[in-house]
C-alpha cells in the first residue's frame, strides 16, 4: 500500500509516478503558502489597527452588503468543492475531460465571485470610499484586493492547466500542477472565511 506523501490529496497506488514525484513539489508548495500567510496575518493585522482611522469617512455600516458578501461567500465555497471534484476525477480516471469540465465550472464560480468583488468596489468608490479616503479604506482595499488578485491568479492558472489539458492529457507534471493547484484554491478559501469574519462580520458586530 502507498503510504501518503505529503498534505492534501494523495494519488495513490492508481498513479505511482505522480504520486511519487509529487512529495517534493507539495513541500515546496506548501512553505510558499505559509509565506503568503505571513502577507495576509500583517494585512488582517494592519486593518484591525486601523479600523477606526476613518478620517471622517465611510464605515462598514455605510459600506457593507451583506447580501453580496454573501453570495460571494457560497460561490468560494462551492468552487473548493468543485475543484475537489477535479481532483477526485484526476484520481479515478484516466481521460482528462471530467478533470477539464470540473475545472470550468471552478473557472465560472470564481468568475462570478470576482465580478460581485468588482461590482462592490464600483459600488464603494461611488460612495466616496476610495483607497486613500482614510487608514481604514486603504487597509481594507489592500486585504481585501489582494486576495481578489490570488482569484484571478488562480483562474489564469486554471486556464492554463485546462490548455495544457487538451494538448497533452493527464501526464504526471499535470497530475502534480493539479494537486498544486487545489492547495492554492483552498487555501483562498481559507482567507476568505477570516476576510468574512474578520472584516464584514466583525466591521457589523
């Protein structure tokens, strides 16, 4: 029996070599997100200290849709199910469509999540709360920008995972890439339910 390599989804006996070759890759992986992790525990830092420095400005209570918060919540949250559903495929089968549809619909969740980010952006500017109205504004800008620029480098990563798809099958570098992957998209899961907590329901409480 395979013994498990490394955290995160384990291949197994069913993929030997990308199971193998997986384990140095993943621990590399992983010390590059507790990195980014260090860049976001400053940044919720610096927003928790700066809550009040509004310079007579906006606060959450003018600012916040929960509504929308919301919805972006369940989108991330079913895109991390969605991309567990590519990596089970990845695991239990050998063509690489299921793997490329599961990657799609990942694709258009987080699509939608970041289209409702931007939409609260405009909203915010609209109501006179740029990043440089107050200390407040531009710490949350940088938190919460900065986790929507991971999306959107998560999804040019899905792109490109599904192109390299389609010209090369699943080859056990994909195989790898696609356990890289899953980590990164949990992992902005992760940030998101302290973003939530931290930001729009703390800002509320």
């Amino acid at each position: 029996m395979t013994q498990a390599k490394h955290p995160g989804l384990n291949l197994g006996a069913t993929h030997p070599e990308a199971h193998e070759s997986s384990e140095t890759p993943a621990f590399g992986f992983w010390v590059f997100l507790m990195s980014d992790l260090i860049i976001f525990a400053i940044l919720f830092a610096h927003y928790v200290v700066m809550q009040d420095a509004r310079a007579g400005g906006p606060g959450p209570e003018e600012l916040f849709d929960l509504k929308s918060v919301a919805m972006q919540t369940a989108l991330l949250l079913a895109s991390s199910f969605t991309y567990g559903m590519v990596s089970l495929s990845m695991k239990h089968h050998d063509r690489p469509a299921p793997v490329m549809l599961w990657l799609v619909v990942t694709a258009l969740l987080g699509a939608a999540f970041l289209g409702l980010e931007l939409r609260d952006f405009a909203s915010m500017i609209d109501e006179g709360a740029p990043p440089q109205r107050s200390g407040y504004l531009s710490a949350l800008w940088a938190l919460v920008g900065l986790h929507g620029l991971h999306v959107t480098a998560g999804m040019i990563w899905i792109g490109l995972m599904l192109a390299l798809l389609a010209l090369r099958g699943l080859t056990a570098q994909i195989k790898t890439r696609l356990l890289l992957l899953g980590l990164y998209w949990h992992f902005l899961d992760l940030i998101w339910i302290g973003i939530l907590s931290v930001v729009y329901l703390g800002g509320l409480a």
